[in-house]
C-alpha cells in the first residue's frame, strides 16, 4: 500500500487538467434520467396512465396536451403520497419509506362558443422519483476484482492514448501493491485477487417537470393542445463498493471504495396532441401524441476515495458541465364512455431509448451582447455503446373508472414497461470516451419489464374532491459490480486470463399510496 504515491500525484493532477471538458454520463446513467415514473394525479395513477384520450386531467398535460382541452370548468389540484421500496434496507441518506410530493396545477377554463373552449393550464409533477436503495454481494469467481480488471486494462493497452486514466482505474492502481504502469504498459505492479464483495448504494433526488398548456375545443368533438415542459434535476447518489482481498500483506486485505455523485441542471421539451370522437352519436375518442426529446445541460460531480482497514488512502474529485437529449416519445390512446357511468381507457406509447444522445461541451463563451453560449459534441464512441446496449421501449397503459353514484367512484388499471436493456447489455469500461475517463463507478444493472397494478377511489363534496390510489410496482434487474467478462489478450504476459462476474438478482419493488385534493369552480 506504499509504493506508489509519486505516481498517484501524478495521475490526480493529470485527471483534474483533463476532467473539465469530459462527460461524466455514460449509457447506463444517462438511462435513469431519460426514464418517467408513472405518477401525477391520483386519478391518473389509479387508472394505470390510461387518460390521454379520456382527458379532463390535469397528468394528460405531459402525455397528451389535448387532454387539457376537454375541461369545461377551472380546477385547481395538488397530491401528495408516501412511497415505500418493499424489498430494500435503509442505507446512508436512504430510506425505504418516503414521502412525496407529487403533483400542483390548475386549469383555467374559457368558453368561447357554445361547445367551444380555450384552457390554459400548468402542472408540476414529480416526472422520476429517484429515491431508492440497492444492495448486492456475491463470492468472487476465481479471485476476479476491481482492481484485476484495471490491470487487464493495463496489459490490453487499453490505458495507453486515452484522455486520461479513469477515477476507478486511478482508484485501483493506488491500492495495488504494484500496478500496471498507464505511460509505458508495463505489468511492473500486481494485482489483488479478491474473496468476494458487498456494494451498497442510496439514491435520493428527482426529476420535476413544470408544464405550460395550451389547448382547445372545437365543437365537442375535436381537441388539441401544446406544452411546453421545464425540467429541473436532482440526483444525489452514495455509494460503498468493499472487496475482501487474497494477499500475503496483512495491510492489503481489505478495500473499499466510496462515491458521491450529484447530477444537477434543466432541461426542456414540447408535447403536442390531438383527440377526435370520429363518430358524433358516440363518445368514443382516439388520441395521437408527440414529445419531442427533453434537450438537458446539466452539472456533473462526484468525490471519490479509496479506504482500507485503516482509514482513507486516496480522494479524487471532479466537476463537469454537459449536455444529454433524450428520444422522442409517440403516443396512441383511445376512450369508451359507456352510459354516462362507465369510463374505459387505453393507451401505448414508443420511445426509442438507443437515440440517447451524451454530448461533451468542447467550447463556451458570451457574444457581442453579453450572453453566455456554448457549442456541444456528441461522444460518437459512446453514442454507438447506447444504440448497442438500449433500445426502443413500448409503454401499455389500461384502466376503468365506474362511477357507483354522482359523488363516488372507484378505479383500477395496468400499466407495463417493456425493458429497456438488451440481454447482452454491458458497461463497457474499455471505450476510448470521456463519459469512460469520468467513470467513478464500475457497476451497472440492466433491469427488466416494469409490471404496475393501480386502483383508486374518488370522493365528492359539491365543488370539492378527494381522489385516492395505490401503485405497487414490480422489476426485477441483473446486477454485476462491474463488466462481467474480460479478456487478457496480452500473449506476453497471459496470467490473468480473464476477469469475470455473475449476475446478482436485485429488486425495484415499491407501493405507493397518493392523495389528490382538487377544487373546480
């Protein structure tokens, strides 16, 4: 634990000229900020989503605008709820039960016809509620570890000619006894073979959207509407990666690594929808919409060190500005009011995740009026990792609503989320990307389907309305502390041959319980 402190000096200076240009988002994170929850009024969660030609709720404003446009009287509505993670353990700043809140907006109804309207409404809602605590550890497979795989690293020459030795590789270098030599390649250090790992992670944070709409009526019969949405973004994460070593020293036998990271920023995008009832005589209604992809600048941070037994031996630290665009999302949705008491939603959206877009900022300045720019790049090396690892997801939504009389109703709905992962899906810490040279973390989960069952109650007192639902969500994911296979191609030196992991199963399983007041006038 001695030998290389000349070296590790050396690298901390060279990371902190490199890092202020570089992109601390890879594939896999840039995936938890272009994802939503489903979440909003609870009306909306109790149907499962499935409003967006139904409309007359407040939520359709960030999935269908024209929603919007089948209100006839003003509203005002907030909703607030607890969520709890049913499979996990307080961790950190983690906790598995939080409350929320979740949604605040009103509409502003305007007649301008006899069946013809203009409404201008605005929503805020907690789009993706990053609360959430993981947990894995597993045995070692033939001693592979962290620190092995940077070695390999070293050995392929996949240290040489980069922007820079990455946090992690840097991290594992220092706790080596002796390392692989990043300037010349040489296999003068030795790795660590590990026992087995615990990681720990605590997520906290969100993304809220505010959105601004304006919709219509035409006649009963044709609806339109446009948003313009702002997004705000809030995410912390900690995390605590151990590994128990295989080594004769007794001060190498133990090793942990420590991460805060914190992504911060705003974002933009513009929703666009229309609903028709095609036939006069029936309230039969079919919905098209289009969201264009939410065009975000965001910070980037993360303080990361290397502890022993013995306390902390190593700290790095790195701040960056960049920008991330998220895909274009399609929406199709059609509604079935029967006998004035029975309401009957359904509605699939598309996005294509493979299209997310990490983009460096390579220069800034302020023109000739003072104002402030910035010219991004798109990282081609990891654009092409995305468009191999994500892919496009289809979102079903199906709900009902039966009104028992004109003050009560009740509610139940469905919502599925195909996976967004291929199986074959890897974090690839090899690449020639900065969003690589960033990494302060190696593990990566590629979660499955989501599955959601909702239900709900509504409760009305002359102008006022208590709305009641429950949301409990299932996914499951492969977790792996870092890439599950890698290859010594080095015939010189052969040993190791490989650096390998299993997948660990990890559960997102979580209720939610909201409430919704609203008053219309």
């Amino acid at each position: 634990m001695k030998k290389i402190f000349v070296f590790a000096a050396l690298a901390v200076a060279a990371m902190q000229l490199s890092a202020q240009s570089a992109v601390n988002l890879d594939t896999y994170i840039g995936a938890q900020l272009a994802t939503e929850d489903l979440n909003g009024t609870a009306r909306y969660v109790g149907m499962g989503g499935a409003m967006e030609a139904l409309g007359a709720d407040i939520s359709t404003i960030g999935t269908n605008p024209a929603g919007i446009g089948l209100f006839r009287h003003s509203q005002v509505s907030g909703s607030f709820g607890l969520v709890s993670q049913s499979d996990g353990k307080s961790f950190a700043d983690g906790s598995k039960t939080n409350a929320s809140f979740d949604q605040m907006g009103f509409v502003v109804a305007t007649r301008t016809g006899v069946s013809d309207f203009i409404n201008f409404g605005f929503n805020f809602h907690k789009s993706r509620n990053f609360n959430h605590v993981l947990s894995a550890a597993a045995n070692a497979i033939n001693g592979s570890s962290q620190n092995r795989q940077t070695y390999i690293k070293g050995l392929n020459d996949q240290l040489l000619g980069r922007y820079s030795v990455s946090v992690v590789d840097e991290l594992c270098l220092r706790m080596m006894e002796n390392g692989v030599d990043p300037e010349t390649g040489d296999p003068n250090y030795t790795y660590i073979d590990a026992q087995d790992y615990m990681f720990n992670r605590a997520q906290t944070g969100y993304i809220g959207e505010y959105d601004f709409n304006l919709s219509g009526n035409i006649n009963n019969r044709f609806y339109w509407g446009l948003t313009v949405g702002v997004k705000g973004v809030h995410y912390n994460s900690y995390t605590e990666y151990e590994e128990s070593l295989v080594s004769s020293d007794p001060e190498v036998n133990y090793v942990k690594m420590t991460d805060n990271h914190k992504i911060t920023g705003t974002g933009f995008n513009i929703k666009a929808g229309i609903i028709g009832r095609p036939i006069e005589e029936s309230p039969f209604r079919l919905g098209v919409s289009v969201s264009s992809p939410t065009f975000y600048k965001l910070t980037t941070e993360n303080i990361t060190s290397l502890n022993d037994q013995y306390g902390m031996l190593m700290e790095m630290r790195d701040k960056a500005d960049f920008r991330f665009n998220t895909p274009w999302v399609f929406g199709f949705s059609a509604g079935h009011i029967i006998d004035n008491c029975l309401a009957l939603g359904l509605s699939y959206e598309y996005a294509d995740y493979s299209t997310n877009d990490m983009r460096s900022i390579s220069s800034s300045g302020y023109d000739w009026y003072g104002d402030y720019y910035d010219k991004s790049d798109s990282d081609p090396i990891m654009k092409n990792h995305t468009q191999r690892t994500l892919k496009g997801v289809s979102t079903i939504k199906a709900g009902a609503e039966y009104m028992i009389d004109k003050n009560v109703s009740v509610r139940v709905g469905y919502n599925y989320v195909s996976p967004m992962y291929k199986d074959d899906g890897v974090r690839d810490m090899t690449l020639d990307s900065p969003g690589v040279m960033m990494a302060s973390t190696t593990d990566y989960t590629n979660w499955k389907s989501t599955n959601r069952i909702t239900a709900g109650a509504s409760f009305t007192f002359d102008q006022f309305r208590i709305d009641l639902a429950y949301q409990y969500q299932m996914r499951s994911g492969d977790f792996y502390p870092y890439m599950n296979h890698l290859q010594n191609t080095n015939q010189y030196y052969p040993d190791p041959k490989s650096n390998d992991c299993y997948a660990v199963d990890v559960k997102d399983n979580r209720h939610q319980l909201l409430c919704t007041l609203s008053y219309t006038f």
